[in-house]
C-alpha cells in the first residue's frame, strides 16, 4: 500500500476500467487514460490531512513488481468515525489482498487516531463479497437501508456495517 503515481494510470485503467469491477461501485468504469487521470485528479483536490478530517487513498500492489491493482479510501466523516472504501483488479479477487487491507488501516486508525470510535463501510446489500470484507474485519451488520442510494440510476438497498470502540 502507498500512494498512487502518475506512472499507475495504465494499471488503473486496466482494473477500474472493468465493467464487471464497476458494476457494484457508484463511478463508472474508466475508459481511457484521461478517465484514469481524472480519478488521480480528484484524489489530488480531496487528500486531506487536517486531523479529525482525514481523506486518504492508497493504492494496492503487488509486492513482487509493485502494479496498482486497486485502491482502498480512509475518509473521517466526522472525528470519532473511520470509513473505508476499497475496489480491485478482478484478476486478483478471492485472494484476501482486500481483507488484509482493511484489516491494516483499521489497525493504522485505532492506533493512530484516540478519537476514534467507529469503523464502518457501506455496500450495495448483493455485494456478497464486500461484506465479507467487513465481516472479516470485524465489523458487525447494522441493517439495510433500503433504495438508500441510486446505483448507476438504480435505486438499490445499502447494507451498512461498523465496529464500534
Ligand atoms: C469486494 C472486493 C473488494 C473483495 O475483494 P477481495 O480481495 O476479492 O476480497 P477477499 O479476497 O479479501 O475476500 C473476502 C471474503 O469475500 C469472499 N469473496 C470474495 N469474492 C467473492 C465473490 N465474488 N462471491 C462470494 N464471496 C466472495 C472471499 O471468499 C472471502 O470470504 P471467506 O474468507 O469467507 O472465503 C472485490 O470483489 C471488488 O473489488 N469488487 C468490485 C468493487 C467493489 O465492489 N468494491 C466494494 C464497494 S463497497
């Protein structure tokens, strides 16, 4: 994990411009380079790391070469509550590289940030994989709410879960 470079745009096309990894996320697949650069863009305006505030993004490699193959979001909502959000290559899915991620900056937050007291992450509720990731890091299921978000203007059912301090 470390921030993403200009030199990842290629690897980031090659896995966010998949239909099938953006079918369950709110952006639209990337289709071509400046797509990518666009997404490297508004990290750049939205990084924020005033505390009590934090947006992060890192990226996700391959130890052996270093390729992005996806990217997983820390963002403070408010002081007390830590929220993640995470997308990968469908190449490397079901290989538990999204589960460790998590699993890291949920350690990195509680370690590093005493105001935290929640630790949550929202998917669509069909999104069976992601939340096995928030299973797996210890989050507990808080219920769905229902037609809460339109994805790709549909309106779907949210499945909300959190660990709390
Ligand atoms: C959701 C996503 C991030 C999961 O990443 P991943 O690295 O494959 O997840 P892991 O390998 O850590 O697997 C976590 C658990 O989910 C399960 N899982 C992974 N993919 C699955 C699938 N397609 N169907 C059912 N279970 C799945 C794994 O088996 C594992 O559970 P287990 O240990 O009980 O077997 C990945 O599928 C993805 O990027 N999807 C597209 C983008 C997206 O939906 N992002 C989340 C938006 S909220």
């Amino acid at each position: 994990m470390s921030p993403f470079r200009p030199s990842d745009l290629p690897d980031i096309l090659a896995y966010a411009g998949n239909e099938e990894v953006a079918r369950t996320v709110l952006w639209p697949a990337h289709k071509t380079l400046e797509d990518s650069q666009a997404y490297l863009d508004w990290i750049e305006r939205n990084l924020f790391f005033e505390p009590g505030k934090l947006f992060f993004v890192w990226a996700l490699r391959k130890v052996e070469d270093g390729k992005a193959i996806g990217s997983i979001d820390f963002k403070q909502p408010y002081p007390h509550v830590g929220q993640i959000d995470y997308a990968i290559a469908q190449s490397e899915w079901r290989k538990g590289y999204v589960t460790e991620a998590a699993l890291t900056v949920k350690k990195w937050a509680f370690e590093n940030l005493p105001e935290l007291q929640r630790f949550q992450s929202f998917c669509i509720a069909s999104n069976i994989a992601s939340r096995r990731v928030m299973e797996k890091c210890g989050m507990e299921f808080e219920g769905l709410r229902k037609k809460a978000i339109a994805l790709k203007g549909i309106p779907v059912d949210l499945a909300c879960y959190a660990l709390v301090k």
